[in-house]
C-alpha cells in the first residue's frame, strides 16, 4: 500500500468531498480505504448522506464484477445511511461472496423499514426458498405489495413455497403422531411414516426426525443427546414450530462438532449446555453491556447464544466459535488458562474456516494490513489477559489473534497447537511452552505476525 492509501486509511474523518472526487475517478479502492475505518457519528446527518452516495455508487458498479470490493463498499454505505438501494446492493454482494446470513440480515432490515419496496420480499422469499423454509419464504413473500414490480413473481414463487411447507407439515404431523404412541396417547391421526432409528455403542440415534424435547423446571425446554444439552424460552410455539427450531438447531450443533473434530483433528466429548436467547432474553440474562457486545460467549461451563430467535448463517458461524471454547476447556482443562488471544483466536479461526475462508473478512483484513504497516497492530502480550470486546478495537483485537493462531497452525498443524495447549493445562507456562513446541518465543511470533499482515 503506498503513504497516500495509508494516510487516507488512518485519516480520522476524512470529507464527503474526498468521497464524491474518488467516486469520480472511479478509485474504488482507494475510496474503500479512505472510509473504512472512519466514524459515521463523527459527521453531521447531511454529510453522512454525501459520504453513502459514493460508495453506493462503488457498489453497484462493482457487485457484478468484484463482489467482494461491491460487498465492502456497500457495508460503508449502509453504515453511513441504511437506504433501500444501499441494503438492496449489500445483499447482493453479500450472496456473491456466500455470505447468505449477512444477505438475509440486509434484506429482512430492507422489508422491515421499506415495505413498499417489493424487491426485499420477493429477494428475502426466493433466499429462504433456497434454504428450505417454506414459512418463512411464504411470509416474505406475501409482504410484496400488490401492484409492485416484483408482484407477479412472488405469485408464482408462493406456489412453491406453500407446496414446500405443505411437506413439512405433513412431515411434523408424522412426528407428532409417532410422539403420541410413544407416550401411550391414542393415535387418531393417519401418520404412516416413522423416522428411522439406528442404536449403537449405549444409544438411541435418530436418523429421522425427532423431537424429544421436555419442559424444565426454569422454564426453559431442553432437548439432550450425547453431545448437547440445548435449553431455550419456548416463546408460545406450538409443537411443530418448536419441533422445526429444535431440529434446525441440533443439526446446526452437530455442524460445529464435525467442523471443528474435521479441522482441529478433535472437539469436545462431554456434552456442553447451549442455553439460546432472542436478543431481549440475552439483555435480561446478561445485561445490557453484553447484549449490545457479544454475538454469543462461553461461561460458566456452558454456550450461550444472543439473538438465536432466528438461525442465520452468522448464528451458526458463533455457535462454531463457542463450540471451540467449549472443547479447549475440555482439552486444556480450563480454557482460562490460556493468553486471551489464543483461546479467542483459535475460535476466530476456526470460524473463519467455516465460513469459507483462511482469512477475516475484507473489510476487517484490509484494517488489519493498514494496522500492520503503519505500527499500530497491538501486541499479543496487551492480548494476553483481558476479553478482547473491551479492546479500543474489538475487530482489530480478533483478526491480530486468529492471525497468530494461523501463524502458529502453518507450523505444524493443529495437532501440534493442541500438544501445547494440553502442556498449559497440566501446569507449563505459556511461554515455555511455546518456546519447547515452536523454538520461538512471544516477542518472536509478534514479528512474524506483523509481517505476514503486512503483505497479505
């Protein structure tokens, strides 16, 4: 990157006249760069409005082009003002980049605060369609307004859906009429299909549907299997709606056990307690401090989920990143044990794998080479002992600690890592440690991660 990209990078607020003149010369990158970092707050109403307009612009030249630069630039945009154009452009260039969570998020924001826009409804339902929910398709779809553009289409996509939430009926009423005969209940209805269920080493393995979820004394449901004790505020659904959670999240659980055992060589065997929240459960269970931070975190022995009313790809991207706190306790026998940015920065990486890629986000990997070439990445001893949500830059914070876990992992695999997080947990010192395992030590790996963030 050369001094001027740079300059304009850490400028603290640079003009809505930088914005238009870059736009102009078609400087993308460059325009990218000059706001990345910069504080909506820090401008007035009518010069954030100045400053979204280009790279808007930026966006929807690019989305078809370069997604991943379109994607940038319309993250920005929006964050400078939310318009329809701006989060119909973000979504599309969050589905080039498979990013279909951050999709969904920008088309559900589009049909909540424009819902005379019918292209957030029919985009939202064809999305949802894709990913088998014929509710939640029909639900989007029928919020496009009569007489609108995409009216037509979502006509015809409503057939489909209903079609596809017709078989999830009929499926969910099979369930519950297995549930009734099991129970000893008389059965009435006309069910003829029964989930397929496969026994072995001690257990009873569904291979179907299965739903066997009880009401605790706390108020919560909780549904067990030998990995998970799921708990979750029933919220009024009725039996096939939490039927259709419960199994959606079980099998978003059993992704993260898979994802993590198939990268890190192994995950946790005891079971975990995964306690879900909506966003106002987790406020009043957490407090307001955690809610307005923290997608999700691991304490007190178990995983705890802000926001999982709705499993998003990004919800299940933090159930993996808990998931992986959750095996280092096991492993390590107390992940406090560990420097903050290890622990934290084995779940980043391990999210980032599941997400796609070896690597953060652009915006946050372009933050994080500026970070490095100008001296300012922060060093893994001030990452060493407190949570990184309390960092001055939480995001800068998680890339420099992935970033050192990936370093660490070039070297000799996961299972090399594991082997010296089991030492600290049997009482070697951190340091000593890393120094047996990978003949360097801190100061050392802070050098070779600076550099390797500098050239990305």
């Amino acid at each position: 990157m050369n001094p001027h990209l740079l300059a304009l990078l850490l400028a603290a607020s640079p003009p809505p006249q930088r914005a238009q003149q870059l736009a102009q010369e078609k400087a993308w990158e460059e325009l990218y760069l000059a706001y990345s970092t910069a504080s909506p707050q820090d401008y007035p109403e009518a010069q954030r409005k100045a400053i979204a307009k280009p790279l808007l612009k930026g966006c929807e030249t690019l989305v078809a082009s370069d997604a991943v630069m379109a994607y940038s630039l319309g993250e920005r945009a929006v964050a400078f003002e939310e318009t329809a154009p701006g989060l119909r452009c973000l979504a599309r260039a969050a589905l080039g980049t498979d990013q279909r969570g951050t999709a969904e998020e920008a088309l559900r924001k589009g049909l909540e605060r424009f819902p005379k826009e019918g292209a957030f409804g029919l985009e939202l339902g064809k999305l949802l369609l894709e990913d088998k929910d014929g509710p939640g398709a029909i639900a989007a779809l029928t919020r496009v307004p009569p007489g609108t553009p995409q009216a037509k289409g979502a006509k015809q996509l409503l057939q489909k859906a209903r079609s596809l939430s017709s078989e999830q009926s009929q499926a969910r009423a099979q369930a519950e009429a297995l549930e009734r005969r099991l129970n000893g209940e008389e059965d009435t209805g006309s069910a003829t299909a029964q989930p397929a269920v496969a026994r072995g080493e001690g257990e009873t393995r569904s291979t179907g549907l299965s739903y066997g979820s009880s009401l605790g004394t706390d108020g919560m449901r909780t549904r067990v299997n030998r990995r998970f004790v799921v708990k979750y505020f029933n919220n009024n659904r009725d039996f096939s709606q939490r039927a259709d959670y419960e199994g959606r999240i079980v099998s978003a659980l059993d992704e993260a056990y898979e994802h993590t055992r198939a990268l890190l060589g192994e995950a946790r065997e005891s079971p975990v307690d995964v306690v879900l929240y909506t966003r106002e459960e987790f406020r009043t269970h957490r407090g307001e401090a955690w809610a307005n931070v923290a997608a999700g975190l691991y304490a007190d022995q178990a995983i705890r989920i802000n926001d999982a009313a709705e499993l998003t790809q990004q919800t299940k991207a933090t159930l993996v990143h808990e998931y992986v706190h959750a095996a280092l306790d096991e492993i390590c026998g107390g992940g406090h044990l560990l420097p903050t940015w290890l622990n934290e920065g084995l779940a980043e990486y391990v999210e980032w794998r599941y997400l796609g890629s070896e690597g953060p986000p652009r915006e946050t990997a372009d933050m994080l080479q500026a970070a490095a070439r100008g001296g300012k990445l922060p060093s893994l001893a001030r990452l060493s002992q407190d949570m990184l949500v309390r960092q001055a830059n939480p995001a800068l914070a998680y890339a420099t600690s992935a970033s050192a876990v990936r370093e660490l992992i070039s070297r000799g695999g996961a299972p090399k890592l594991l082997s010296l997080v089991r030492d600290v947990g049997q009482g070697t010192g951190f340091d000593r440690a890393l120094q047996t395992h990978y003949g360097i030590n801190v100061a050392k790996l802070d050098e070779d991660v600076q550099a390797a963030a500098s050239r990305r």
